[in-house]
C-alpha cells in the first residue's frame, strides 16, 4: 500500500529561477497568441471592406469627366481627365495606390469640387461622432442597466415586462423612432429643437439638446441586445459548474456573483457592442436626413446621388476603418476578460 | 410548420397580419379612391368625409398614396428577402462542397460584409450604381445575404455530416425520401425564420432608402418616401406620419412575431410545447389526475425492489455503532463521527416523486465511505443535500445531516459560508467545468485563503504554491498563471483539490472525480486522495460508479440503486461477500474489467496493514 503512495516524483525541487523564466514565457505567449488571433480576425475585414469599397468605385462606371466636363465632352478631353486622376491604370494598382494614400491620412479630392475629400469631412465628422457616440452611451448604460434589472428580477413580472419591451424596442427602425421623437418633443412638446447641430463649445446643454434625439433614435436597437444579451449571459454564467465550485469552497453569494459570474457573464453584452457599432455608424444617413444634421452621413448620399466617387469612397472606407478600430477595443477587452474566449473576430 | 405556427395564439396574429400587409400591398391601388399622383382637392387638409386620410401639399390624397406605396414597399422587401437568399444560400451550400479555398474567401467575405456599417453601404450602393428600384433591391439583397450563407452553411454541414441520412439511405430509403423526410425537417424552419426577419428588416431598409429619395424618387409614391414629405410638413400636420409608421410597424412586427413563432414551434421543444398546449386545452380535470396517478404508480414501480431491500441493509444503516469498520484499521477506540447523515429523503417538489429515500451514513474521521450506484441512483443528490446545493425544486423532506456535530437543518447562510470549504468540501468530475476559466488558477485557490483565512495576497499566493506542490503538481510557479483551458484534466483535477483542502477541511468529497480521466491519471488521483487521508486525517466520500475506484478507497461501503441504499457494510464484506444480487450483480461484471486485482492485492494488503 505504501508502495503504491508516492506518484510520479514531485517536481518541488525544481529550481525557482527555471519557473521564473518560463511564467514571463506563458505571458508572452499567451499576449502574442490574442494579438495574433485578433488582428487575423481584423486585418481580412479591413482588406476585403477597403477592397469591396473601391471595386464600387470601379464598377459604377463614373469618371470625373461625366461630372465635370458634362454631355459634350470630346473622347480626347475625357481621356486627358481620366489620365491626370489616374484612371487608366490597370483597377490593382488603382486600388493599391488609393489604399496607400489613405493609410497616410490622404483620402483624395472631390471629383466635384478638386477638393480634398479629408478637408470636406473633417467638420462633419465631429457631427456623426457626436451622435454615434451618444448614442452608444446610452446603449451601455441603459443596456447594461435593463438587462441587470432582468437579471435581478429574473422570473417575476419585471423581467416579462423587461423582455417585452426590449424584444419591441429592437425592431423600431431609427427613421421611425426619429420621427416620432420629433413629434413628441420637437412638435407636441415643443421641449428640443427639431433639427440642427450645435458645437460642443457653443455649451454642453445646447450641444446635447440637438444631439440627444437623434441618438436616442439610434441607441434603441443596442439597448434592447445589450440587455437581451446581459440578461442570457448572467444568468448561463450563474448556471456553470465553476459557480457550483465556488460555492463548495465556502465563498459567499455576493463574491461569487461579482467575482465568478459577473466577469463571464457581460461578455456577450460586450461582444454585442462591436456588432451594433456598424449600425450606430450606418443609421446617422438617415438620423442625419431626419434631423438635418449635416454630418458624414449626409456628405455620404448627397456625394453617392452626385456621383461623387471619391467622396463617397473615403466615407465609406473610414466607416470600415472605424468599424475595425472599435471592435479591436471590443476584442482587446474581451480577451482580458474572458481569455478563453477564441476571439471570433467580427 | 405554418400549421403549427397557427396553433400558437402569437402566430394566428403573425399570419393574419401579414396576410393584412400583402392584401393592401397586391389589392391596394384598386381600393384607393383617387389616382395617386393626381391633385384632387385642397392642399393639407385635414381628415375628411372626402380625404379619409386628408390631402398634402399639393392637394394629392393621402390614402391613395399609402395604398399605392404598400406595392412598392412590401414587394420590394419581399424582393429583397429573395435576392438575399439566392446570393447567400449558393455560396454557403457550395461552401461545404467546393473546397477550403472556396470555403476560407467565402467566410472573410461574409466576415467582412457583417462588419460593414450596412445603411451607408447600401445607399453608396445604389446611388453610385444607378439609383434606381432595380439597383436598391440588388444592392439590399447583397448586403442582407450573410444570414442566409450562414443558414444554408449550418444547414447543409448538419446534413453532409449527419449520420442519420447514412443510415437511412443504406436501409434502403431513396434519397428523395430521406431528404423530404429528414433533411426538409431540420432545415426548413432556420430558413423561414431568416426569411422572416429579412422580410421585415428589407422593409425597414427599403422605407429608409425611399425615405432618403434614394432608389425610388418622387412623385412615385412609397410609405418612407410619404414619410419624407410627412416630415417637411410636420408642424402642420403633427399625425399625418401615423399611418405609415403604423403600417411599418405592423409589418415588421408581424414578420418577427412569425419568426418567432416558427422558432417557438420547430424541433423538438417546439413539439413539446405544442403538448403542453394541447393538454392545456382538453384541460379535463380528472383526465388530468388520472395521467398523474398513472405516472405515480410507475414511478413507484421502480423503486419498489429497493425498498425491499431497505430492510435488508436496515441494521446496517440504522446506526453507526452496527457498521464496524476494517477492524485492523480502527484504533480500539473509535475516532469521531465528522459527517453523519439520517433516513434522508429529497422529494421533487414539482411531481413529488422521491428522489432519495432512507438514505443513511457516517463517516469517521480518517475514513473512507465509497457510494457506489450506477447514474441517476441518488449518489450525487445525497451530496448535494450534505453541501446544501440542492437545486431549488428539489427539497430535502426529512432526515438529518450533521457536519461535525452540528445538524444542518436550521443553518444560516453564514452558518454554511463557516461549514464550506472550512469543514467540508468536495471535488467532482469534469474538474475543468469547476474552476472559472477566466480567472488564474492560483487565483482561484489564493481566493480562498485570502476570504476566508483572510491571508494577505503574498500569504496566501506563498500557501497556494505549497498546496499545489502537496498535490504534485509540477512548476506551481507556472500553474499559478494558467487558466483552465491551458491543463489537462489530471491536472485541473489536482488543481481542484489543491483548492478543495486549502482551508483544511474534515471531509472531502470526490464525486465521481475521476471519471472520464485515463488510466494512468486517474490511478494518480485515487494515490493522492490517499495520501492526503493519511497524512491529513482526511475523511473521504468517494463516490463512483466505477467499483475499481471504490475499492481502492474505501473503508466502507454503500450500494445505491434507484434512490434507495440496498447494501451498506465494510468494503472487504460488501465486495467480497456481497448480499444483495444487485452488488453480485456489479461485482461479477467487474470482475471481468479487472476488479479481481484491486481484490486481491489493494483490499488484500489493505487487510494485513
């Protein structure tokens, strides 16, 4: 019996220094591993949407020439324009050059105006950003706040009520949402003004009171699957056998809840983020429209009806750049969170 | 599946909703009063005998214009839904078929498409491509097409994989058959559900585009281009938008409610609820007792021969002076009972059937009490009682369980948090699903220390490498810092020991801990239990189905089957001269999987100690 006592030799004598050395070695490789995971999920997104963007370029079949020369052009003129734009290059190296040139911040000129596109979006930007940003705001806090009442509430007429109205709220459109938020506020109310944008240095009330509606008309959809999301994770999480595990180990309720569920649980809360922040991103063109906000959005349909290639171009190439910075925040959280996680990219 | 979607309250409104929406949508421009586009009255007017709807700003009326947009606006987004699903059901069909290269563009395309920021991308689309009805719907649909790759994908993957289409075909089924029979079953309704909800959005996009001027331009009527000018003329005619969104929404709810409905519906569960229902409805009240006196008498059946073989082990039982133990193990005077547990019984408090009935056992400290009993006999429910983790619906009906002296029927929360991990603990099997995977493994253990012996952080970090080189753990160092998906489960198991003994239990638990460990490794484990009861005073609870893992262990030991204890004694009469023909039963069948060894040589040796 005793024979049978000692299993294969304990390393305990093993010297600390050897273990030292090989815990910097996990660190790194486990760091190394999630960039690797992450930017492989991230960089083919970039590539494809930049790529997919300047094919419908190509493939629209405009030339500054039908802009800015008119129906009366003579085939030599259209030839010289296309030439100074470049345009009679084989389409790869169009496309690689364009790319090139808006990895350094050059997102060419307007074929409207010879003006830098970056020039024209510079100011609207602050707009858009202003409204999506908002509006993610309001889709943490009142996401993350309804779907922990749900949670806390779970099974009782709270949480039916909770479920209902997010599973309504997901599917109002943020066109119709606006509409009815002018109507409300603007027209019935007369509390917010129906349109326009101020600076955030003109003063914050007047700032938010311009912006607060149109965000509010894009925040429904990720409020409804922040909670939605929150509400599944908490309570899968507090279902797993590790909680089970804490509990026999004498940890109380509350530790458990905020130490063992609570990290695993927001998880999907917060991987739904990076899939809502395209549609935060996507809905100012028509937020912008309903509120007359003149942001990135509307350059992006007013340049698209013009015809406008490389206007509508760096809009949308930016938006895909946004998109991809944001869920490389999303991921990055996540893998700390949760690093099992396999980060599933997009 | 429509047929049974109707059976559900919230898909009989869905359907007629719907049928509602493509009504107007087909029949509406023969309903409307006047040409659409011609100016027939004054203009913004209100509601009118004459202008049901009133009339805009240049005299059109209202009505005419929202049944002339339903047209446009529901065909277009049922257009869309078609579009989307030819371009993403051929590539995630052909995904599985073509290839790898085919199968990795196609994904990072479909990645990529998601990821796009979709309403700027669709107007982009279609306004650089030509602006016109035709060139939305394409570009809507393309954009909309990921869902139904991944549909399609998941759908033909379960297909070409499943084993069940094999069968079919090699009993002679003809393809056709199986695919109607089984294939069509399976993947019809993820695909209506997508189809649905795309219905739905394609109207939301397509109103969002028209709304915009954006594909269809004035004065063609849609209800997102109506909305547009409801918008412009908005502080003189603050309901005139009403309708149209009321229209929207109706459709798009409809089309998620559908959705839903066919989710509610499909599969298995779905099949269930239905029943349910079903039963709900013919709610014939004696009907409805007899079906539970029914299921009662069977369930009684089962446990019947255990009860009578209750009485058979009763003495054994019954009290702990009748169970002696090994007696060249036990000093002459006996040590301490630390767990001791009486005619438990744990009832579901939903159907009341008995889970658990005279269960009884104690443990001394320094000893082991295997629980053998193959699965769903009760063995991990006594535990559980002994923790006090028996999930909600379960009660414990009557008996005793004292930890150390101390009956656990009135504890506090505070009075469990001090008996946890402090007196009792426990181990189980799948130790990986135990520990969280998000959190280092030392931690986990550190954690412990930290809460309840309340260690400071270099302490206990100091205490926890001590206790994972005690269970032989290599590099404690290392482990400190991994997480779970980093080890096997030999050594997550050792890991969950390490935290199970940190606060220096009486009595731990080993519920089925190593099962579904290879051979070697789970030897291991059983050698470290071991050798912790011996160098620790540990009293172990050693619970398996795997007689071999009991034999090794155990001092003494407990058979259950069916909720009830058939035969109780020490280990060397139980599995040498087993009584009840159930234990003759397990023993024999062991016998030829290798128990002969742990007989003759561990109990054997065991003996002469």
């Amino acid at each position: 019996m005793t024979a049978t006592l000692t299993p294969a030799a304990p390393a305990a004598g093993r010297a600390k220094k050897d273990s030292r050395v090989s815990v910097v070695g996990l660190r790194m490789r486990r760091l190394l591993a999630a960039i690797g995971r992450i930017l492989t999920a991230l960089i083919p997104v970039f590539l494809l949407g930049s790529l997919f963007t300047y094919m419908l370029g190509a493939i629209s079949g405009l030339t500054p020439a039908y802009l800015q020369l008119g129906e009366g052009a003579t085939p030599a003129a259209i030839k010289a324009l296309d030439q100074q734009w470049g345009l009679n290059r084989p389409f790869f190296v169009q496309y690689f050059s364009w790319l090139g040139h808006v990895l350094t911040g050059n997102f060419g000129n307007s074929w409207v105006n010879n003006f830098p596109v970056s020039q024209l979006l510079a100011s609207r930007a602050i707009i858009s950003i202003s409204a999506a940003g908002v509006a993610l705001l309001l889709g943490v806090v009142f996401g993350f706040g309804i779907g922990a009442l749900a949670v806390r509430f779970q099974s009782t007429w709270v949480d039916r009520v909770i479920t209902v109205f997010t599973s309504t709220i997901s599917v109002l459109p943020p066109f119709i949402v606006g509409i009815l938020l002018i109507d409300v506020f603007a027209v019935w109310l007369r509390w917010l003004p129906s349109s326009g944008f101020m600076p955030l240095s003109a003063g914050f009330g007047s700032w938010l009171s311009h912006i607060i509606l149109p965000a509010i008309a894009l925040s429904f959809d990720t409020i409804a699957d922040v909670a939605r999301q929150l509400r599944v994770g908490l309570a899968t999480a507090s279902r797993q056998n590790y909680v089970t595990g804490a509990i026999v180990r004498g940890l109380s309720g509350r530790r458990v809840f905020f130490v063992h569920v609570l990290r695993n649980g927001i998880g999907p809360a917060v991987a739904i983020l990076g899939l809502k922040f395209p549609n935060l991103l996507g809905g100012a063109v028509v937020t912008e429209a309903i509120f007359q906000l003149s942001g990135y959005g509307q350059f992006a349909s007013q340049s698209a009806i013009k015809g406008d290639v490389p206007a509508v171009q760096a809009v949308l190439v930016i938006s895909v750049l946004l998109v991809v910075i944001f869920n490389l925040v999303v991921n990055v959280i996540l893998a700390r969170l949760i690093p099992s996680s396999a980060s599933r990219g997009l | 599946m429509i047929k049974n979607v109707w059976r559900l309250a919230s898909g009989r409104i869905a359907i007629a909703a719907l049928s509602l929406i493509l009504f107007l949508a087909v029949f509406g421009s023969l309903l409307s009063p006047y040409n659409p586009d011609d100016t027939v009255g004054p203009q913004l007017t209100g509601p009118s005998a004459q202008f049901l709807l009133g009339t805009d700003y240049i005299g059109r009326d209202v009505l005419s214009r929202v049944l002339a947009g339903a047209g446009l606006s529901v065909l277009g987004a049922l257009l869309v839904a078609a579009i989307a699903l030819l371009f993403g059901a051929l590539p995630g069909v052909l995904s599985v078929y073509l290839g790898r290269v085919f199968e990795w563009v196609t994904l990072r395309v479909i990645d990529t498409l998601i990821a796009l920021p979709f309403l700027v991308f669709a107007v982009a689309m279609t306004a650089l491509l030509g602006n016109g009805v035709f060139q939305a719907l394409f570009a809507v649909g393309f954009l909309l097409a990921p869902v139904f790759y991944r549909v399609s994908r998941s759908a033909t993957l379960s297909v070409a994989n499943s084993q069940f289409v094999e069968a079919a075909t090699l009993s002679g089924a003809s393809t056709w058959w199986v695919v109607r029979k089984h294939v069509w079953t399976k993947v019809a309704p993820p695909i209506a559900i997508s189809l649905s909800t795309t219905i739905g959005l394609g109207l939301v996009v397509i109103s969002s585009l028209t709304f915009l001027g954006i594909g269809v331009s004035p004065p063609r009527a849609t209800w997102g281009g109506l909305l547009a000018t409801d918008l412009e003329y908005i502080a003189l005619q603050p309901w005139a938008p009403i309708v149209p969104i009321v229209l929207i929404l109706i459709a798009v709810l409809a089309c998620n409610l559908f959705a839903d409905a066919v989710r509610d519906t499909a599969g298995e569960s779905g099949r269930q609820l239905l029943s349910a229902q079903a039963a709900k409805k013919a709610d014939k009240k004696a009907d409805k007792k007899a079906d539970k006196k029914a299921a009662r008498l069977e369930r009684g059946n089962s446990p019947a021969p255990a009860s009578s073989v209750t009485a058979n082990s009763a003495p054994a039982s019954g009290s702990t002076a009748d169970v002696t133990a090994p007696a060249a193990r036990v000093p002459a005077d006996q040590p301490e009972v630390v767990l001791d547990v009486r005619d438990l019984q744990i009832v579901n408090s939903i159907d009341k059937a008995e889970l658990v009935e005279d269960m009884g056992f104690s443990v001394r400290r320094g000893q082991a009490l295997g629980i053998v009993g193959e699965s769903g006999s009760g063995k991990t429910l006594t535990i559980r009682a002994v923790l006090g983790i028996l999930p909600k619906s379960l009660k414990e009906t009557s008996g005793t369980v004292v930890i150390l002296g101390r009956d656990t029927a009135d504890f506090s929360k505070q009075d469990w948090l001090d008996i946890r991990g402090n007196s009792i603990s426990a181990v189980f099997q799948d130790p990986g699903s135990y520990l969280n995977p998000s959190i280092w493994l030392g931690r986990q253990v550190s954690e412990v220390l930290r809460v309840k012996k309340k260690l400071s952080r270099r302490a206990a970090k100091a205490e926890t490498l001590r206790l994972f080189e005690a269970v032989h753990l290599r590099e404690p160092h290392l482990i400190y810092e991994q997480y779970v998906h980093e080890l096997s489960g030999g050594m997550l198991q050792r890991v969950l020991i390490a935290a199970a003994i940190a606060l220096g239990p009486d009595v731990l638990i080993a519920d089925e801990a190593t099962t579904a460990l290879d051979v070697t490794v789970q030897s291991e484990i059983l050698d470290l239990l071991q050798e912790l009861q011996e160098t620790q005073g540990l009293s172990l609870v050693v619970i398996s189905h795997d007689l071999a893992v009991i034999a090794q262990l155990s001092d003494e030991v407990l058979v259950m089957r069916s909720g009830a204890v058939i035969e109780h004694g020490p280990a060397r009469q139980v599995l040498h001269h087993p009584q009840h023909e159930y234990t003759q039963l397990l023993i024999t069948e062991h016998e030829r999987f290798g128990l002969d060894r742990f007989l003759n040589s561990d109990l054997g040796e065991t003996s002469l100690v």
